[in-house]
C-alpha cells in the first residue's frame, strides 16, 4: 500500500517576531502570543523564491539518504499558491535544479492550507494508477511575498516554511482513505485580489484574510469532516493516536480540539515558533513526530482547512490492519 | 423570546461563557473596550450571536451601527425578533 516514508523540511533564516510586530502595529500585549499563539514566524529573503525553499527542503532530505540518488522517482508534486512564475509550474523548475528524471508527471497544485493532505492524496492516487513506485510532495507556499507588512489581520500569522515528503509503493506510513470539501460560495474569505485574469482595472494585488469565514469552516465543516474521515476509516476518534492539524492558530486549533472532544497531547503544535506556514504546516508536525525519537503512531489523521474554501482529511496507518 | 430582559440574559450568558466570568455591565459599555472581547473574540461572538439569535452581522455592520456598545446591540437583537415575528 502506498504510504510516507519519510518528510524533510526547511526554514527560511529570517525570523519576524511579536514583540516587534506589537510596538509597530499596536497589538494588546500577551494578544500574539497568547490568542494567535506565535512567537515567532520564519520569513523567506527577499530573493529567495519558492523553488529555492522546495529545494532547501529537497537538500534536507538528501543528507538523510546521501546514497539515494532519487532517479526513480514518478511524479512530482509542488503543493503551492505563490509559484516562482505564472509560467512554467514551479515543480518543473524544482525538479530540474534537484536532477529528477525527464520520464515522469510532475505538475503543480494550487490549495493553501489543506493543500498537503489533497497533494498526498492525490499523488496516491496517481501512483496507484500510473504504477509509479516513488513520488516526491512538495510544499512551499510563502505568505510573505503577498502579505502587506502593516495588515494586522495577516502579517502576525502567517510564516514561511517548504517541505518534501517521499511516497513509496510500501511506505511505512499508509495512506488510507480520506475525506474532502470545498465550497466556492466563500472564495472570497482567503483572496489574492488584482492576481490573475479577474483583475479589475486599477486593482492592485492584494491579500485579504476573512477571519470569520475561516472560523465558521473550523466550526462548520473542519468537524463533521474529519469524524467522517475516521468513519470511513473504520475508526472512532478513540482510537487515533495522533491528530495532526493544520495551523490556522491557536485559538482556531484549541475551538476546533475542544469540539472534537481531543486532548492537548494527542494534538500536537508548532505554531508557536514558527507561525501559519499553509501548507507546510502539517508535514512540519509530520516530520517532528518522524523524527522526534519515538515510537511511530499507529494511527494519524491529518486534516487541513483553508483558502476555496477546502478541507481534506486522511488517515496514516503504520499497523498491519488496513 | 423577543423582550428586551431575554436578549440581555442571552447575551450576558454568551459573554459570559468567552470572557469565563460575568462582564461587569454599565449603561453605555463597550464590548470590546469595557468587557475585554479582542478582534478574534469579535468573530465568535458575531458567530455566537448567530447561533442564538439567528441573526447574522456583517463586521462592517457591526461597526457602523455602533453594536460594539452593549445597549445598541440588544436593541438591534430586539428589533430583528420583533420584525421576524
């Protein structure tokens, strides 16, 4: 059955913290910390573009496997909203400068924060279909190229982040079966206005972030979702051991475990230092829970909920049962 | 349901369960100034009212009708339920 093997990631050097966002733009103090729950965000250079993190992360993985030289890999995902260019797709990009094959599918895919569990799942998907035993999943989506640095709605919860995750025919975290929504009447609550071809005259790009759109999915959709998803799995919440969320917030996260009846423990964070990273932020509780020297979980669902509006979720197994 | 004590006690109650204790009312309160509510808290309240009161507020609405003062906000709560009625 096809699963993860193994995630690597990248942070950008950079760091933006609350304290200097609190005396610039006047946040309450503990506000940041306490309510959003970040201390603080990584932030791509200035010149670092979404290629350069994806490869980043790729160089990560390599000095895990410096003997593997990857030229067997049969697709090629980059989970990203903020690609290098309009034109080509940045995964093309990102796999000439790591040296992947020229005979396989590689292409990008464009969600924001439920983007890692709709690209796993869709590379799956593909694998199983196209018979491609090794695939590469991308992420690296920087909100600090589109976020203005004086919108207090945005630039205190966002951070930059990329990451890699290496999906093999018998990859030792399965991929079960998942879930998934998306509802185009509330596009406008996570927008990039002035981006592309709806632009109206004289409009300028612009990130805007609708906070109560986003609250009501966690409240709304985020819930049923994922019980349907252990449902299916053929799994009461129970018997997870592991819920890897996405990082909207602290806040958001703590409405949406407290509506799930889910302790602290068995919902892990990282928010706190590195921020909202969209995408990234569920294969960066991924990889910490690989490689924090524990035993694997034996079972965790993952669940992301973002911009479309979309949501995913997916159970990982490492036991025998399927 | 409908009379100004009952919109009132809801609220309160609604209030009462975000800030995790009673806000400390006056005539003329501000929500957000006086019983403590941040910009976040703003979302679930409006969200709260929602559920309670089936009434949804736009955030602009909110503002531009002054409903961050207590009072406004439960006259504007009773006169929904009275046109709804």
């Amino acid at each position: 059955m096809i699963g993860i093997r193994d995630v690597a990631c990248y942070l950008p050097e950079g760091k933006l913290h609350s304290a200097e966002l609190q005396t610039r733009l006047g946040f309450k103090p503990g506000f940041l910390e306490n309510k959003v729950g970040v201390e603080t965000r990584r932030i791509a250079a200035a010149d670092e573009s979404t290629s350069d993190m994806a490869v980043h992360a790729f160089e990560r993985l390599r000095e895990r496997y410096p003997q593997e030289d990857f030229g067997d890999v049969g697709l090629a995902l980059l989970c990203t909203q903020n690609p290098d260019y309009k034109m080509p797709h940045t995964a093309s990009v990102v796999g000439h400068r790591i040296g992947l094959p020229k005979n396989m599918l590689s292409f990008d895919i464009s969600l924001a924060c439920s983007g890692y569990v709709s690209t796993v799942v869709t590379a799956k998907a593909l694998m199983t279909e196209l018979g491609v035993r090794k695939a590469l999943v991308f992420t690296a989506d920087p909100y600090s190229k589109i976020i203005k640095p004086n919108d207090k709605n945005t630039i205190a919860l966002f951070g930059d982040a990329a990451s890699v995750s290496v999906l093999e025919a018998d990859g030792p975290l399965r991929i079960c079966k998942s879930t998934f929504g998306n509802d185009g009447s509330k596009y406008q609550a996570a927008i990039v206005r002035g981006s592309g071809t709806a632009r109206q005259n004289g409009e300028m790009e612009q990130f805007e972030l609708d906070g109560r759109g986003i609250y009501e999915l966690l409240k709304t959709e985020a819930p049923p979702s994922i019980r349907a998803c252990a449902t299916m799995n053929g799994l009461t919440l129970d018997e997870i051991d592991l819920f890897l969320f996405h990082q909207a917030s602290a806040w958001l996260l703590l409405g949406l475990r407290e509506d799930l009846g889910l302790s602290e423990e068995r919902v892990p964070s990282n928010i706190k230092h590195v921020g909202n990273t969209v995408s990234s932020s569920i294969p960066l509780l991924l990889d910490q829970v690989l490689h924090n020297g524990g035993p694997l979980p034996r079972i965790i669902l993952m669940s992301g909920f973002g911009a479309g509006l979309a949501w995913a979720s997916v159970v990982l197994r490492t036991d025998a049962r399927q | 349901m409908g009379n100004e004590s009952d919109v009132r006690d809801r609220l309160m109650t609604i209030l009462s369960g975000m800030l995790e204790k009673p806000p400390e009312y006056t005539p003329g309160a501000d929500i957000f100034e006086d019983f403590g509510l941040d910009s976040l808290d703003q979302i679930e309240f409006l969200y709260s009212i929602e559920q309670a009161f089936g009434v949804k507020i736009a955030d602009e609405t909110f503002e531009e009708q002054g409903l961050r003062e207590f009072d406004r906000l439960v006259a504007h709560l009773v006169e929904h339920q009275r046109l709804a009625s």
